[in-house]
C-alpha cells in the first residue's frame, strides 16, 4: 500500500474502518494458524541428533508394544518417513527424529555404545564419559554402553583410580543418581560382576575375553565429565579380578558375589585383591550365605597372602581374622545340582574390616547434631586391643552428654558397642506437649568404630495421664511366632519397670499404642539405616481407662495376630487391655483364641470379652472356669477386652488370630430364602392342581353316536368301539355333542340333500360322498346297496367290543357278495326332500 492511499484512509473514516475490518480478520487467521501449530507441535517432538564419531544411539521402546501407548519414533528417509520402535543411529551427520506423541520420555530409553578392542599390547581408546553428541535426549532415561573386547589369553583392564567404586546392590541407588555396572559375556550368557556408585576403595577391574561397562542416568541428570583408562590386563582365569585399596585407619566394606542376589556362576571362580595399609589388620566375614546342592567339587574360599601363605576354607568355616598385610580372596563355586526346581545356588556378602595397629583416629561429636541423644560406646572385650579416650581421657564406657573429640585406636566393630538414649520428662501434665513430638534417630558420625545398634527414649508420665505411640512409617503389627519382622527394624515397648508391652515392627494394622505408665521405647536392628523420618510419633493424654489401649484397624481380606503385653509371659495381676478393632461396613471379623493360657487365680477372675461398639449387650464372654467357644464372628467394629485375676499359679497369655473377610446381607439372604420356599410351595400345588384335573377329564367318558361316513351308524357302549388289526392308530375315544350332526347337516344343506326334517329314509344305492344314516333298528333290506364287482367288505363285529376305524367299510353279518354290485340305481332323495 503506498503512503498517499495510507493517508487518505486515514482522512476517510468509512475506509478506515474497511482496512480495520481487514486487518481484524488478517490477524484472525494468522491466530488460528499460530494455534494449529502450536497444537501439532504440542502432539509431536523433534529432536536434531548428532552422535560423535564412532558411538552407536540406540532409541528402544520401553513398552512391549508401542500402540500401548500409541508412540512411535520417526525419521525420514528420502522422501518417505520411516515409524517404528526402534531406531539405530550410526552416521555422524545431523538426523532429525519425530516422537508422535507428547511424553516420549515415558516410552523410550536411549542407549549410547561405543567399542573399545584391544591386543595383546594395547587398546584402542578409553571411556571418557561425556554426552555432546546425545546432549538433546538428557530429558530421557540414558545408558551409556561402553563394549570391550580382550586379546586372548590377555584380559582388558579398566582403571578407577580418579573414580573409585563402592558395591551396591541391585535394588539401591547412588547418591550422585549416577550408577555403573560391570558385566562380562560368558558362553552361557551375561554375568553381572556387580552394581557400584563412586566414592569406594575399588581401584580397577581386570575381565577376560569380552565384557562391557555401562553407566546409568536418569532423565534430567547430566552425565559427570570423567576418563577412565583401558589397558591390557593380566592373563586370569577367573570371571573378574577386582583390586581394592583399603583406608588408613579404620574401614569397613562389603562386597557381593557375582549376579547377587541370582546364583554366582556354575564351576565359576571370582578373585579379589585386597591392598592393605602397612601396620594395618584385616577380618573377612561372610554375610547371607546360601550354599548350593554340589555334583563335583565343593564351594571354598582361597586365601593367598602377598608374603607367601596360602590357605583354602570351606564357607561354613571361620574365616581369617586379624591378618596383617595385603591378600587375595578368591571364591570357587562347585558343579550345581539344579536339575530340580527352586534349588538353591551358591550366593553371599563379603564384610571386610581394617583397622590401624598403631594410629588413633579422632572422632568430633556435636551433640546439637544428636536430637537431644545422649551417646555411649562401651568396649565388649577387655582383652582385644581396642583404646577408647575422650577428651584425650582412656574410657571402657565413653558417654557424651556435649560436645567432645574421641579418640579410638585399634578398635574393631566387634570390639564396641554403640547406643543412644534419651530421656523426656512430663510428669506434670500441664507442662506437657500437647502436640505429638518425633523420636528419631539422627545421623551418627563416620567416624565412629561401629555403626549405632540401638536407641532408647524413656517417657515419663503423670500419675494420671498416659502416653500415646503411633508410626508416621504406617501402621504397626507385633512381632510374633508367624508375623516375624524381617530386616525391618524392632520397636520395643516396656513399662519403665521392664515390664514388656510387646515387640513392633512396621507394616499391620496396629494404628496406636496407648499404656497408663511410664513408657520405655527401643529401637534396635538398625544396621547403619538413614532414617529420613521419626520412628514413632509420641503424645501425652488424660488417663485411660484400661492399662493398655491398641486401636486396630485392618485391611479386608487379611489376617493378623494380636498378643496380650508382655507374652509369652502372662499379664500383671489385676492388669487389663482392650483392643479397639475398627473395620468398614459389609465386612465380618472371624476371632480365633490360640494359643490361650489360664491361670489359677487366688482372687478375682480372668475375663476376655468381646462386644460390638454402641451395643451393651456382650457377645462373647469366657472366664478361667467357663468352657467356651474358641472362635467366634463379629459383623461390626467391636472391643475386645481382657482381663488378669490375682495369680496363685501359672499365668494368663492370649495370641488372638483375627481374620477381615466380606460380609454377607442377612436381611437379603432371609428375603430371597423366604421367596424361595414360597415359589417351591406355588409350584407343589400347581402340579397337584394339574394331576385332579387330569384325573377328572379321564373319569368323563361320553357316551355318543359316531357319523360313519362308509356305513351304519353305532351307539357305543361301555365296552368301547370296534377294533380291527389294520390300524389301531386312528381311534375315538369320544366326540363332543355339538360335533356330532352339525357339521353334516351343514354340508347336506348346502347340496340340497337335507332338508327341515330331522330322520332320513333308507336309500337304496350307495355313493362315495353321500351315504344313509342307519339306525341299529333298521331293517336290513333298506340297508342294502347294489355293489357288484365291488371288492368285498369285512364283516362288522358282532358287538362294541372292539373300536371302529377310520377308513374301514363293514356290511351286515348276512350280506354276501352277490348283493352287492356296482350299478347303485338313481340318486334317491331323503324323505322331505324338495
């Protein structure tokens, strides 16, 4: 548009707002295209892939199949675009790849693999961990792959002396969420050597003939920058040969075998390098050992030491403990019998301790750090080596109360032992907190010889009040005979008095645990964990009106046992519990009191009691001298309440085995079974109402005079018709009146043979379709027909006692054949006929 039109429509308001509507309507439909691009683009991802020279990218489908959730790669390819689920990238050159679907970081994994080959004398390359080329998929879960073959009989060897591993397991991760795994390709297939994180004493890994190393990183996580070196290594016989320097002073590491938790390798054999730290001495242990039904040979452990010594162990033995100097542990499997299913293999832990003959390591504690903790370390044996000092003070029992430095020489985890209490006081109950407040376990130092194995708090409560427990870990379930904790930690919950409530661990139905004493709570089992959250949650509350409450609340079709405190001991006298079961509607709880143990009682007696919440009638009660039931089902939430005499003998324990399952509705069961018996009633006097009529229709027999259209008429008797031999198939019984004559008068009077009179005169010849009406008084002469030549008719029978039929022609006893001819004379009118 030039500048002179630009001007006049600005002079002109109705051209003004033309070129306003125009440009109204432009941007309009430059909208409606910027949205539909938006919203394609929004559907679709692209991503410009370069890869480095030499690497492999591998984009994989997680999924079994990609219609699951409808997302396949896309590349072109000349002028056609090629979708799949898989898609390898080799060329150097930029390629532009299409996701057609929004998340496709939740469908595809990427992997990046490069090859290293090696001779005898070197390798062509290292592993420098970098992404510059697969920089655009750092929004994917990636894999980089690094495969490396070995010149026989010489093994590759990779170093980690900038890096250094730590074992892990396969279910763990690493902290920097970078994790790497060692394999090695045998006949049979891939052995997993083992998951590590960085930050650990091993230095390098020696593996024969192929094998790869790959590093983990998930989606959003950059891969670190490192160079590790590739060389050849020695020649080894072995799957791996694992070189580990150990620490000044003390450590402790553990290691798996290969494929842990699966079984190591049939007739395989793994070798690891300890360097150890001069004036240095070192224990192995053995850790979840499962050892394998063997055909040839036996499982062993082979110590080699490096100034010499050489001994072979069998796993069950003792291994070496406190042996000075760098060593080779080497671990041999047997020739497995796995010919059945579920035989076990050969799997285990290796622990390593070191620790310093000579040096002291010092070991700073805050105890702003402790959560209020006090900690204690006490020395197990007087006679190892072991020098604990505070302060630069010698100790057999160190308790820090403040802050101080410590100091432990020659000490082994074997030869201490670590714990933390704590103490909170609320006695006065106005004083209290009246919000929950956490029991948690803080971090403990490193430095420490041994991990914490234990910590206690001790809760003091007012003469009238009570403290109650729950878990922010979820609920809890007491560890019984047939509930076992596992490698779950153990809470154990005592009176001050060390009286024992029970023994918890997490995961039941357990909701709370409310006690009308001072309270001790011990946490054990802890096994060096990171608790990230409290152990339990504690509150102060007004008295109760039992010694001990649980609130139980359990999911549906389970079962679990609950235990009266302090079992297998029996309660205190006079001392009572209830638990408060609490369950959803249309749901039932079956009770099973096993193993129950009665007392005598010098006074009172023992109660169990169960009854339903907001009922004040009981539905279950049982004293020591009552025989009850053992079992018994309760279709609401309900209490169940126990109770202690004075003992004189004996004690009073109960394990109740409590079972949630599916309730069914009694008022619609009672519903449709009263429908039911009344259908089965109506059906009984329908077919009863049948078999009278039935029986009343048969007791009606007629007595009628039959039309028969070849001959004479009959009148049966009581005796019944007729029968001949021919056909029986064709026989009356009887015919209805109104059936008799009326059809037959309808059809004569139609023809114009019947007229107004109601008897018939004799004719004297016969026809096919017209034939006289005979009376059995009828004479004989006016029955007979002129027939001849006509075949012979059979005899009517002398009497009704056999039936007529159907399409049968009878004569008179006394007709012969000669009477009858085939000349039937004129057509006869009845009489009164017009």
């Amino acid at each position: 548009m030039k500048t002179s039109q630009i001007v006049d429509l600005c002079q002109d308001p109705v051209s003004r707002a033309s070129v306003s509507a125009s440009m109204s309507s432009a941007a309009a439909a430059a909208l409606q295209v910027l949205l539909l691009t938006a919203l394609t683009a929004a559907a679709v991802q692209r991503l410009t892939i370069s890869p480095d020279r030499g690497t492999i990218i591998k984009i994989i489908s997680t999924v079994k199949s990609s219609q699951d959730k409808g997302c396949k790669v896309c590349t072109t390819v000349g002028r056609s675009q090629q979708c799949g689920t898989l898609l390898v990238l080799k060329d150097n050159s930029p390629t532009l790849v299409e996701f057609d679907c929004s998340r496709p970081q939740d469908v595809f994994n990427m992997e990046i693999v490069r090859n290293i080959e090696c001779t005898t004398k070197s390798c062509d390359g290292q592993i420098v961990q970098a992404d510059s080329g697969s920089r655009p998929l750092v929004g994917f879960n990636r894999k980089f792959i690094w495969n490396l073959k070995a010149s026989v009989p010489k093994a590759f060897k990779i170093g980690f002396t900038n890096l250094g591993l730590k074992q892990i397991k396969a279910s763990e991760r690493c902290p920097d969420k970078h994790s790497y795994i060692l394999q090695t390709s045998q006949t049979s297939g891939n052995v997993t050597i083992g998951k590590y994180c960085r930050m650990g004493p091993i230095s390098d890994a020696q593996i024969p003939n192929q094998g790869s190393f790959s590093v983990d990183v998930p989606a959003g996580q950059e891969l670190k920058n490192d160079r590790l070196g590739v060389s050849v290594g020695e020649e080894i016989k072995s799957l791996a040969k694992l070189t580990l320097t150990l620490p000044t002073g003390t450590s402790s590491l553990e290691l798996l075998s290969a494929n842990y938790p699966e079984s190591f390798p049939d007739n395989a054999v793994m070798e690891w390098f300890f360097q150890v730290p001069d004036k240095h001495r070192t224990t192995v242990q053995l850790l979840n050992l499962t050892q394998p039904l063997c055909l040839k040979k036996d499982t062993a452990m082979e110590y080699n030491s490096a100034r010499g010594g050489a001994s072979v162990l069998k796993l069950t033995a003792p291994q070496p403990d406190q042996t000075q100097g760098s060593f080779s542990l080497t671990l041999r499997n047997c020739e497995m019998d796995r010919r059945r299913a579920g035989a076990p293999g050969l799997s285990l832990g290796l622990k390593v301790l070191s620790s310093s003959q000579n040096s002291p390591v010092s070991c700073k504690v805050e105890v702003k750090r402790m959560d209020g903790l006090s900690l204690h370390i006490k020395k197990l044996r007087p006679a190892s080596s072991c020098l604990m000092k505070i302060n630069s003070v010698p100790k057999e029992v160190i308790t820090v109360t403040a802050d101080g430095v410590l100091s432990f020489q020659g000490c082994l985890p074997e030869d201490v032992e670590v714990t933390a209490t704590r103490v909170i006081d609320c006695s006065q109950l106005k004083d209290s907190p009246k919000a929950p407040f956490r029991l948690s376990v803080p971090p403990m130092p490193t430095c420490l010889p041994a991990p914490l194995t234990s910590v206690a708090w001790t809760l003091r409560v007012a003469r009238d009040g009570a403290v109650e427990l729950t878990s922010p870990m979820g609920n809890l379930k007491q560890a019984l005979p047939g509930q076992p904790c596992n490698d779950s930690i153990v809470i154990k919950v005592a009176e001050e008095n060390s009286n024992t409530v029970g023994l918890f661990c997490p995961q039941g139905p357990i909701q709370n645990v409310q006690v009308h004493k001072n309270v001790s709570v011990t946490v054990s089992n802890i096994g060096g964990r990171i608790f990230r959250m409290p152990v339990l949650f504690a509150m102060m509350k007004d008295e109760i009106p039992e010694r001990y409450i649980f609130s139980v609340s359990p999911k549906k079709d389970t079962s679990f046992l609950l235990a009266t405190p302090g079992w297998p001991e029996g309660m205190k006298d006079y001392s009572t519990v209830s638990w408060v079961v609490s369950f959803p509607t249309r749901m039932k709880a079956h009770l099973m009191f096993a193993n129950l143990s009665q007392p005598k009682c010098r006074n009172g007696h023992t109660g169990i009691k169960v009854q339903r919440v907001g009922r004040l009638e009981e539905d279950y009660s049982r004293r020591e001298d009552e025989e009850a039931e053992s079992e018994i089902t309760v279709s609401e939430s309900f209490f169940l309440n126990m109770s202690n005499c004075m003992v004189e003998r004996g004690g009073f324990s109960a394990v109740t085995k409590i079972t949630l399952q599916k309730s069914t509705n009694l008022l619609l069961t009672i519903i449709l079974s009263v429908v039911a018996v009344l259908l089965v009633v109506f059906v009984i006097v329908l077919v009863a109402v049948c078999v009278v009529i039935r029986k009343k229709k048969k007791k009606l027999n007629h007595q009628v005079s039959i039309y028969n259209p070849n001959g004479t008429s009959f009148l049966p008797g009581a005796k019944g018709f007729p029968e001949t031999h021919e056909d029986s198939e064709h026989e009356y019984a009887s015919i209805e009146d109104t059936l008799v004559y009326t059809h037959l008068l309808r059809k004569g009077g139609e023809m114009g043979i019947y007229g107004d009179f109601d008897t018939y005169r004799p004719i004297t010849g016969c026809s096919d379709s017209q034939k006289p009406l005979a009376s059995e008084g009828s004479s004989r002469q006016e029955a007979r027909f002129s027939c001849d030549q006509a075949p012979s008719l059979p005899v009517r029978p002398p009497s009704h006692n056999h039936p007529l039929v159907d399409n049968v022609i009878y004569r008179v006893d006394d007709q012969s054949e000669e009477e009858c001819s085939l000349n039937l004379g004129p057509r006869l009118e009845p009489e009164g006929g017009n």
